[in-house]
C-alpha cells in the first residue's frame, strides 16, 4: 500500500462546522418566521383597511339615518296635506255641481253662454 500520512481532523474544525449547521439552521427558521410575520402584518393591514372604510360607512348611514327622520315627519305632513286637499277638492266640486244643477227656466241661457252667444233681452209681443 502507499504510504499515506493519517490525517487526524482538528476538533476545532469539527465544532465550528456543528456551531454553523446550527446558526444555518436558527437562521433558516427566523428567515421562515420573518416570511410568515410579513404575511400576518399584510393580512392585518388589508383588515384594518377594511375596518375603516366599514366604520366610515356606518358613520354615513347612521348620518343619513338622522337626516331621514325630518324627511319622513315632513313626507307624513305633506301626504296628509294631500289627502285634504284632495278631499277639499273633491267636496268642493260636489257643492259646485249642485249649485250649477240647471232650473228649466235658465236652460236656454246657460246653453246659449256655453256656446258663445250673447244674451239678448226678450221683448213682449203686442197681444193680438
């Protein structure tokens, strides 16, 4: 056989490569910790975003809840307005056709007016 020198490893080297498989190791586990960290701290802020625009949407709904209110009492007093102008109108039209319900004596008149037709007074015949 050939003559080869017995090499002893250095403990040294031994400890140092033990001491760099655990730093690798620590900081493979702090670089994943860092990764999953990263991915919480975006899922919070997408939450917080989302948070705030709900909160400045309920602000606005509850502001236009409040302006609602005097705008539903005035519809109630102008739905009631309505209704009695149109009951008003409905009872004033009744007395006005029974006013204008015709007599037979002015029949002739009221039609001549309608049509136009002056009013001419009538004149007695000389009796015979």
């Amino acid at each position: 056989f050939g003559a080869r020198p017995h090499f002893r490893p250095n403990p040294y080297y031994e400890d140092l490569e033990r001491m760099e498989e655990a730093v690798m190791s620590i900081l493979h586990n702090l670089e994943m910790e860092n990764t999953e960290i990263h991915e919480n701290n975006h899922k919070l802020k997408k939450e917080i975003i989302f948070s705030r625009n709900l909160l400045s949407q309920l602000l606005m709904e509850n502001t236009c809840r409040k302006k609602l209110v005097p705008l539903k009492q005035e519809s109630k007093e102008v739905h009631l307005d309505c209704a009695l102008n149109q009951k008003y109108l409905v009872d004033f039209n009744k007395k006005d056709k029974d006013q204008q319900r015709p007599d037979p004596a002015s029949s002739g008149l009221r039609k001549c007016k309608r049509a136009g037709i002056g009013h001419t007074p009538v004149r007695e015949l000389p009796e015979e």
